[in-house]
C-alpha cells in the first residue's frame, strides 16, 4: 500500500463518518443455504479450490533455519516442509514411497534426513532416496530417482511459504495470484515477524460462514459487546476487491481524531484495524504493532479447523516480563473477539438444519460477502 492509498482509505473512512453512512454496495443478495451444507459441493470445493489454488502453509519464521522441518496438513493431505542446505524451502507429500506409511510424525524439527518409521528407507531433505535397507537382495533394479519424494509446488514469498497441489486442469500460477496484492503484501513486511502464540480449535461449521464473519462490520456492537465493540465506530468500514482477494478497513474510534491532525501524521494503522481475505481461506487481521494470521480449513460440509497465530516483530532479544504481558494478553483477547464470531458460525450451522430459511441475505453493507461467494462459484464451474 503506497502512502497515497493510506490517506485515501482514510478519508473515505472520514467521509462515511460525516455522512453517517456504510459503505453500500448496488444491491441486497441472497445466499442459499445449500452452499453451506451440501456434501456434493464441498467435495467439489475442496478438488475445485483447495487441492488447485495456492495456499499459506507456514510463516518463514516456523522454518527459518537450514535442516528446520515442519508437518502439516492442508485440504486433507499431510505435507512435509523442509528447509535445505542451499537455505530454499521444499514442499513433499508426507508419505513413505515404498508402503505409504506416514514418513515424518514428529511436528517440527531440525534434520537433513528422514526415516520411515516402517523398513527404514530414508531421503535427504531435498526429497532424494539416499539409503534403502537390503536393497541390493530386495530391490536388485530399485531406481532410487524414481523413489523420490512426491514433491508440491512450493515458494517463498513476503514472509510466508506457499503450497499448490495442483492436481487438477485449472493453472493458477503463483505469480498471477499474488500479483493484485503485492504491493499490500510487501509493505505489511511480515517477513520481518515471528510467531508468538497459536490457538487450534475445531468448529461444527461451514468453512464459508466464518470467512463471511470476517468481511463486514455490522454485528460489531452487538457480537463483540464484551470484547473489541467499544473500540470501533458502528458499522463504519469500507472493502476493495483484488483479483480474488479482498481488503477490508474497519475504522476504530480514534478515526474522528485525524480531523485534527495533519495529513502527514496520518497512519492507518493505528487508526483502523485491515483484514486482508486472501483466497481462499486464510485472513491477516492486521493491527497496529502486529498481525493476526488466520486459517480456515475445511473438514466436512459443517466442520472447519482454524489456526488463529499471532505473529509480533522479530527481536534477537530476550522477551521481558513486560512484553511477554503484552503479547500475551493480545493474543487472548483476540481469540476471546474471534471466538465469539465461530461460536456464532456454530449456530448459524445448527439453523441451517431446521428448514427456516432458504437463503441467507446479505445487505448493501455486506456486499464483501457476496463478492466472496461469486469467486468460488466462478472456480466450481
């Protein structure tokens, strides 16, 4: 985001304020119900979008250092992440290439090699096969090149490390993808952050549901009375779309205070909280001194696994008593706030069961949501 687009979205901000008016989109739209709770079209969401398009899989930071590992899993496949001598990230399917057991069950690590915890056959950290026991009486003609670990598509950019899977006929690419939000993307410089805390937690819910909970304003007086609602002005917000992805700013209260203030003093950040939905299913609540990195994973049409991870500015010193406070009661509160919106999700879901609505409807101050939905629909197709 150049300075220019700061103090841009900072006086459309304004502006709405003076006018006493959300930012409206044309028209009210409608949301059928089936889209949260069909069986067919999640499985067709998860070949269509998860297993095509490019996802976060990890901050830098949780892989910095040469031989560092990571496991995780990502629309139902268990990845590897390696980290190599010549200091590149690589991406493997986490599945031994003799029997297919589980090659790696530690989460995280430091190794050069792996060993399947089966018969032994080992790779190095480049995915190679390097040692495979009694081969010359078992496998006299073993091809070890051909034995290496399947790889994923995998890059490093702005602090974060990229998967793709890529096993279906639509090309995403990642530089077309990133490239509407690049210029957001590096002046946020997350490349400069590490994970502080991480809260996983399972919710009986539509993964779709709790990304729209995140791309409007409206309920924050209400949903987050006990939390952060004091701290934003009512339904004040504005959104712009990126390709695929979406930018949303929520302005807080200290907004009225730039009217006060000169232009060159303006800081968007310490005056409005930016949610960058990024396509498909990860969120950066972007506040003043950190980021929130938010995950959505889908696990059946009404259960979804988010990873919420606050991320603080990197230090090679020790933490004090003091900011380890700080950090920590930032991190709970903004999975006390966040929480309250999946509790809610939970029983937007349950509703769905009892027949009562056919469609949700989404006002002109929700029309992010929409937008959102007509680019899943645009990738089902």
């Amino acid at each position: 985001m150049d300075r220019e687009t700061e103090i841009a979205l900072l006086d459309e901000l304004l502006g709405l304020r003076r006018e006493n008016s959300a930012y409206l989109d044309e028209r009210v739209t409608h949301s059928p119900v089936d889209r949260y709770t069909d069986a067919d079209r999640f499985n067709l969401e998860r070949e269509k979008i998860f297993q095509q398009a490019p996802m976060i899989i990890a901050h830098a930071s949780e892989i910095a250092g040469e031989g560092d590992f990571l496991c995780r899993e990502m629309a139902g496949f268990p990845v590897l992440l390696t980290r190599d001598r010549e200091g590149a990230v690589n991406a493997f399917y986490n599945v031994c290439r003799h029997r297919g057991a589980t090659l790696v069950t530690k989460p995280a690590g430091c190794r050069h090699r792996f060993t399947c915890p089966y018969h032994a056959w080992t790779w190095d950290n480049q995915g190679h096969l390097i040692a495979v026991p009694h081969q010359e009486q078992g496998f006299p003609e073993l091809d070890k090149d051909a034995y290496g670990l399947k790889p994923i598509a995998c890059t490093e950019r702005y602090g974060w490390i990229w998967i793709q899977f890529g096993s279906g006929k639509k090309e995403f690419g990642f530089d077309p993808f990133l490239s509407h939000l690049s210029d957001d993307l590096s002046w946020l410089q997350m490349d400069q952050l590490e994970v502080y805390a991480t809260d996983e937690r399972m919710w009986d819910t539509n993964w779709k549901v709790v990304v729209e909970g995140g791309l409007e304003a409206y309920h924050f007086r209400v949903a987050h009375a006990r939390t952060i609602g004091s701290l934003f002005h009512d339904n004040l917000s504005t959104y712009q779309q990126f390709g695929a992805h979406i930018r949303s700013v929520l302005a807080r209260r200290s907004v009225d205070d730039l009217v006060e203030m000169p232009r060159n003093q303006w800081r968007i950040r310490e005056h409005a909280n930016l949610l960058y939905t990024v396509f498909p299913n990860t969120a950066f609540l972007v506040q003043s001194d950190h980021v929130v990195w938010i995950v959505f994973a889908p696990e059946a049409p009404d259960k979804t696994r988010i990873t919420c991870t606050t991320l603080k500015p990197r230090s090679d010193q020790p933490v004090s008593e003091k900011e380890e406070n700080y950090w920590r009661k930032n991190h709970e509160l903004t999975v006390a706030t966040l929480n309250e919106d999946f509790e809610l999700a939970e029983k937007i879901q349950r509703g769905f069961s009892l027949g009562v609505n056919q469609h949700l409807t989404f006002g002109r101050y929700e029309g992010a949501l929409h937008r959102f939905n007509e680019q899943v629909d645009q990738l089902l197709k």
